[in-house]
C-alpha cells in the first residue's frame, strides 16, 4: 500500500493554527530590534552617575540591600523620592555588570517586553478582542513616547510599576473568577513590590474596587475581600512608617511640592496625550510647547467624547481607562523644580503607566470600528505603516540616551537653556573652550539666570579670561547673592587678577553663609598661599581637612606651602595621603610636589622619578619642566636643565626666562 506524503504546512495556514506564537513573537522582536542599542549605551551623567557610579559602594554590594529601605532613591540618607525595589533591582544588575552598564539596558529591555506581553492579556482580560489587544500591545511596544522610559536606566522605577500594575490587576482578578488561593499569594507579593517601587501606585486598590463592583459586577462580600483589605493595610502602614524616615522634612518648598507646582503643571496632562497621539518634539529634557498642548487638548476632547459614549452603554472599563489615565498622571505634578523652565517641565518616561488607560479606550474605539472586512483591510495597511514610523522614530529616540552628549545635544536641538548648558560642559571637559563658550553664550540668550552666568564664568575661568570672569560670576551673584560657589570662584579670579582684598572679602561673606564648608577654608589656603602668609594657609588647609579628612587637593596644597618654608619631610607625607585619596584618578600636580621636596632632601634619583611621573601624565605641564630643570642644575647637568627650561618657556611658564638667560647660552625665541 502506497503512503501518501504528509502535505506541507503553508506558512499561512501556521500563522492561522498559531496566532499566539506569532503575535507574542513580534510583541518579543520589534521592542528587541528598537533597544537592543542601548546595551552599548554609557552614562548619561543624568541621574544615573549618581545612583550607580557615585553610590556604587552600595550599589554593588548586594549584603547592603537592607540599605535601600532606608534611602531615598539614590541612596541619601533623606529625599524627596523612596524607590526600595527600583534601587534593588540596580543592585541585582550590578551583580552581573558590575559598573558598566549593560545588565542594566537587558534588564529595562527585558521589563518593558514583558509589560507589553502583560498588556496584551490584560486587554482580553477586560474583554476586548483577541486582534485589538494584539494591535494596542505591539502599538506599546513600539511607541517612541516610550523610549526614554527604556534607554534611560533611571526611569527603571516607571517602567517596573507599568509591567507590576497589569499583574497586581490580573491576579486580583483571576482570583475571583477561580477562587485559587495562589493568586491572592501572588496579588499580595506584587502589591508589596508595586508599591515599594513607586508611590503613585498607591491608587492601585480604587481601581481594584472599581473593577470588583462595576465591571465583574460582584456585590459586597466581606469574607472574600476582607483578606486583601487587610493585606492592603498591612503594607501601607509599613510602607509609610518607612518611608517617613526618609522624606520627613526633606526642605521642599511650597513652590517645589504641592498645588502651586500642581497649577503650574498644567500642561502636563495634554501634551502627554499630544505627544502620545502625535509623537513630535520628544526630547530628553521635554519643555512645554504649544504644538504638542494644542494638539494634546483636541485629542483629550475625543477621549472625553469617547468616555462618556461608552459610559452610556455601561462599558465601564473604558471610563476606568479614562481615570487610569488621569489619577496616574497627576501625582507627578505636584512636584516641580524650581528651574522646571530652563531645565525640564516634565519627563516623557513618567507617561509609561497613564498612557495605559488611553490604550485601553482606544481598544474599545477599535472592538467597535474594525469589524468590517474591507475595513479591517485598509487599516491593517495604515497600522503597518504606523508600526514601522513608530519604531524608527523610537529607534532614534532611544539613541538621544546614549551618553551624556547625546543626550545634551538633544535638549539643545530644543532650544532648552540646560540643553545648550549641559553640553557646554561636555565640552569644556573635552577642553573644546570654544564651543563650550558658544554653547553657554547662547543658553544665557534663553535663560539668563544665576547659574548660567556662573556656569559661563567657569569656562572663562578655564581660558584663563580672568577679567571676563570675573563679571560673570559678579553677574551671578548680583542675581543670587548667597551663591557661595559663586563667591569662592570670583575669589579665585580676584586673586589670579593680584585683587586680593577683595578676594578675602568674597570668602568672608561666604562664611557666614556655610561657615562649615571645607572648600571655603581650602579657598582661605589658596588666597594666603598667594600673599605668602605661609602660617595662615597652613591653617586653614589644616581646617579644611579636620572638616573633609578625605579632602586629596588640600593635602597637596598644604604639601606645597610645606615645601616653600622647608618642612619637606612633612610634605612628602601629606602628599602621600594625597595620592592614597586619588589612587584612581592622581594629579600630575603631586608628583610634581614630591619631586621638589625629594629635590631639597638631595635625593635626587626620588626626585627625578616623580618629575618624571608628572610629565609623563601630563607632557603639557610647564612647572614639571622648570622644577625637574632646576633639579639637573642642582645635579651639575645645566645641558639637561636648559633643555627643560627651554620646554617650560615654550609651554609659557615665565619664570623660565630668567633661568635661560642667566645659565643658558643658547638662543631663546619667544
């Protein structure tokens, strides 16, 4: 007997015998191929330089998880925010990555793929089609409103309660339509975890009760809800008295939180929507603008119309949409900063949980409309498109997070004052002076404000335009005169400009503002360093350390005021100690210092050892030159010293002058 071949399985027949598989494959593929990027990313120096990097001490120590019940969100002993779980899962990735970053972008990969899985069985868990909770979650998963919520690592705490939201919902739900005890287990798990991530999700329970009464339509049952108001309790309490150790009396003001910052956030609610609608001006430090508020108003008209229509026919899940999106997107704004203008109004990453309740009014609109076949044809055509610009548009997004120019660049590409500010400092830390002078000159154009001008001063500071600079930082502090930073940086010009009266002057007034400032009694050295009042700087380089004992530069300083009045050997000490607090990062400067004290203790193999060190880390350093110069004079080789003198003066240390023309016969062209 013949056997007949088994027939192939056309790849549409499998797609029509598998629709689970594939829709949650492309859910997994598309979000992968968008964010994959941001594994390579650096640190953005915006928030995350001081959760991972700066508090990596903790961070990396995973013995020290307790640590995060008792810190705000990065890790101080008091603040404004308290993120236990959010600062617990940095703690796992570091585990793995340690410092870089990696572990970090998998882990927000991996939370928003499985948020946009969860959001897909939510929706049919609200009862809307299998196709329209497809098309709404592969939307989610593609949206670019939603990039900074999974590039920027910090925004890690909005993205967890998104995913932990639709679980606390699906097992509060499932527990009543099966009555097995394992979802209530998992419901109190994920509300203990929900809430300790993130305070907003407090008004998780209203919507709970609201689903429990108006859409499964159950009357009031004491012996079935009384086990998750009692664990609901529980963990408020708990949460509160923890979490009021570290927010009591944190100094925010009226104008930081509360109805003022909550009237002047206005905006907020409409451009969320414009932007969710209409995905244009997105930025990584997002100013209000009238195009995306305006555009955000219509569309938030629609809502309303479609809320209250579906409301009529009783369909109250859409008008929970309607409330989640609202009660979740106004606790933000009662908190505003107090430069929320040149800075950032808003953050796109704070819409993550909101834009679910517009998700969810959108799939009734769609259940109504996408019916017909002709119909569905042409709108699958314009959702493929839509998917596709989406996801590009993510894709570039994401990419504003890369680091922290990108991620100034961008903001700056806004016209937003901190945007041009930020990457002004990018490139001064770059040495670029002049773009970073461009770029502040034209942040002051937008916003000339105290900081600015004091931001603008530093640079010229670093040109060594000490006349310029100096009116900048007056200007600051004509605007903010307590500014104590800028107080000491004006000193610093006053004395490089030889006004050291009025150096003294700024650093007094500074004292009575932070008379405990360690930096100001550093700033106290410098000034008698440069009057040579050698026994006064001594004193308070001695000050500033008793108040930072890990204060590195005021060891070196006062191992330079040692070597000038002879007392080498102590010197040599305090730039040990110097180097002990720098071993990371040591400055060319100390070495430069135990080569002169080494010098004058005639051990001239240490001494050319550190001259040389100094040189070799920075071939720049005019002073290594002339003091390693004077070292080969003392050593009776004066071809060696010359040659260095001749390199200091070419470098334009002026000392070196004098030393050519008194035991160099070479020639000497300025």
């Amino acid at each position: 007997m013949q056997n007949n071949p088994t027939p192939k399985t056309s790849f549409k027949s499998w797609l029509i015998q598998h629709p689970a598989l594939w829709r949650i494959g492309l859910i997994i593929l598309l979000p992968a191929i968008i964010y994959f990027q941001s594994i390579k990313f650096d640190y953005t120096n915006f928030d995350d330089n001081g959760i991972i990097l700066q508090k990596f001490d903790i961070v990396g120590n995973i013995h020290k998880i307790d640590t995060t019940f008792k810190t705000d969100a990065f890790f101080n002993p008091t603040g404004d925010f308290y993120r236990p779980m959010q600062n617990i899962s940095f703690m796992l990735d570091a585990q793995v990555s340690h410092q870089k970053l990696w572990m970090f972008h998998i882990t927000n990969i991996l939370i928003h793929i499985l948020t946009c899985i969860s959001l897909y069985y939510f929706l049919m868990f609200l009862n809307l089609k299998r196709n329209t909770a497809f098309a709404l979650a592969l939307l989610f998963a593609v949206h670019p409103l939603f990039a900074s919520g999974v590039g920027w690592i910090p925004s890690r705490g909005d993205i967890m309660i998104g995913l932990f939201g639709l679980l606390l919902f699906m097992t509060f739900g499932n527990y009543f339509k099966t009555g097995k005890i394992i979802y209530l287990i998992l419901h109190v798990l994920l509300f203990f975890i929900t809430l300790f991530t993130k305070e907003t999700t407090i008004l998780f329970p209203f919507f709970l009760m609201y689903y429990y009464f108006l859409i499964l339509h159950k009357k009031f049952n004491f012996k079935k809800l009384l086990p998750f108001a009692i664990t609901w309790t529980a963990i408020y309490i708990f949460f509160f008295i923890l979490r009021r150790k570290v927010v009591l009396n944190t100094g925010a003001t009226v104008d930081v939180l509360g109805v003022i910052p909550f009237f002047k956030n206005n905006p907020v609610i409409p451009t969320l929507i414009g932007k969710f609608f209409v995905p244009l001006n997105l930025s990584t430090l997002p100013l209000y603008d009238n195009l995306s508020t305006i555009i955000g108003l219509i569309f938030l008209l629609v809502i309303i119309y479609l809320t209250f229509e579906y409301t009529r026919e009783k369909k109250w899940a859409a008008l929970m949409g309607f409330l989640w999106f609202l009660l979740f997107a106004i606790p933000p704004t009662i908190y505003r900063l107090q430069n929320a203008d040149t800075f950032f109004n808003y953050l796109e990453h704070r819409s993550y949980l909101p834009m679910i309740g517009v998700v969810i009014i959108l799939g009734f609109l769609l259940d109504h409309y996408v019916t017909s076949a002709v119909f569905i044809k042409r709108f699958i055509w314009f959702y493929v498109a839509l998917i596709i610009t989406f996801g590009v548009l993510a894709w570039i997004h994401c990419g504003d997070y890369k680091n922290n120019f990108t991620l100034s660049m961008k903001a700056a590409s806004m016209n937003n004052p901190s945007g041009f500010a930020m990457r002004a400092n990018d490139y001064l830390s770059k040495g670029d002076t002049t773009n970073a002078l461009s770029d502040m000159n034209r942040a002051i154009e937008l916003s000339p404000d105290a900081s600015m001008y004091f931001q603008r001063g530093k640079i010229r500071a670093r040109m060594l335009d000490h006349v310029n600079a100096e009116q900048d930082f007056s200007l600051a502090l004509n605007l903010q005169p307590r500014l104590v930073d800028a107080l000491m940086a004006r000193s610093a010009e006053r004395r490089a400009l030889k006004k050291y009266e009025s150096a003294f002057r700024d650093i007094y007034a500074a004292l009575k503002i932070d008379s405990t400032n360690p930096r100001l009694y550093f700033s106290f050295g410098n000034l008698f360093t440069a009057v040579n009042d050698y026994n006064n700087a001594l004193a308070t380089y001695s000050k500033a350390i008793s108040l930072q004992p890990a204060y590195a530069e005021a060891y070196n300083n006062r191992a330079y005021v040692k070597i000038l009045i002879g007392n080498d050997i102590s010197a040599i000490t305090d730039c040990r100690k110097a180097l002990t607090l720098m071993h990371d990062k040591p400055n060319p400067i100390i070495f430069n210092n135990l080569g002169r004290a080494y010098r004058e203790l005639n051990q001239p193999d240490s001494a050319f050892k550190y001259f040389n060190k100094a040189i070799e880390m920075n071939n720049s350093f005019a002073e290594a030159y002339f003091e390693r110069g004077k070292a080969y004079q003392k050593n009776n080789n004066l071809d060696g010293a010359c040659k260095d003198w001749k390199q200091a003066a070419i470098l334009g240390y002026k000392d070196s002058t004098g030393m050519i023309d008194k035991y160099c016969r070479l020639s000497y062209i300025k």
